[in-house]
C-alpha cells in the first residue's frame, strides 16, 4: 500500500479496507481532498468518473465519525447527470458493509429536527 494513505494516519481498519480493496497509490482527487477534509474543511470537488472520488470523500469522513455523538456529522452533495451512471460497479461494490452501522442507517438517524429548522419546515 503507498506510504500516502498511511501517512494520514488513518485507522488501522481503514488502512486495511484500503488494502483490501487494492489501492496502491493516490488518484489526483484524492492527493488534493482528503487532507483537507481530514482537518474538517469544506471542498468542491471536481474529477472524472472512476477517478477516486467516493475513496476521496468517504475515506475521511469514516476517520471521523464520532459514533457517540449526536446529529448530522456529515453532508456529501453529489450532483449527477443521469440517475446511473453506466460505470457504476463495473468492477464489484464500491463499499462494503462493516461491524459499524452503515452510512444510510447513520443518515436516517440523523437529527430531522436540525434539518427542518434550517430547512424552514415547522412540523
């Protein structure tokens, strides 16, 4: 595995996945986002298909997951083109499940009321 992701200090059970899933070396998006998004910054990211972009965003949000707090911990905005692109797992899934709760699980427990206020919803 490239001496770049463990550099970041990632977890072991993320170094591992990144391992398993055969990871080498950084793709360009991910050399540039996940340092950043590591020390909690906001990003726009822009690169092409299959060039690493999920590994760039998700890989640091999973380091960060605070399983013990409360609400939203994290929001990922994707804007696509079409509802699939053709592309998609091509090559197997792109993430697996683990002994933690899923994101989807995660995302439906988030804190709706938080969301609503800032969503302007009164009920």
């Amino acid at each position: 595995m490239a001496q770049q992701f463990e550099a970041l200090g990632f977890q072991p059970r993320l170094l591992q996945g990144i391992k398993d899933m055969g990871f080498e070396e950084m793709f360009p998006i991910q050399a540039e986002a996940i340092a950043p998004i590591l020390q909690g910054r906001d990003i726009i990211g822009q690169a092409h298909t299959g060039s690493g972009k999920t590994l760039a965003y998700a890989l640091p949000i999973l380091q960060r997951i605070d399983n013990h707090a409360r609400g939203l911990q994290a929001l990922v905005l994707v804007p696509t083109r079409a509802p699939r692109s053709p592309h998609a797992n091509k090559n197997g899934p792109s993430l697996r499940w683990s002994e933690h709760r899923s994101s989807a699980e995660q995302t439906r427990k988030a804190d709706h009321e938080s969301y609503r206020r800032h969503s302007g919803q009164t009920s």
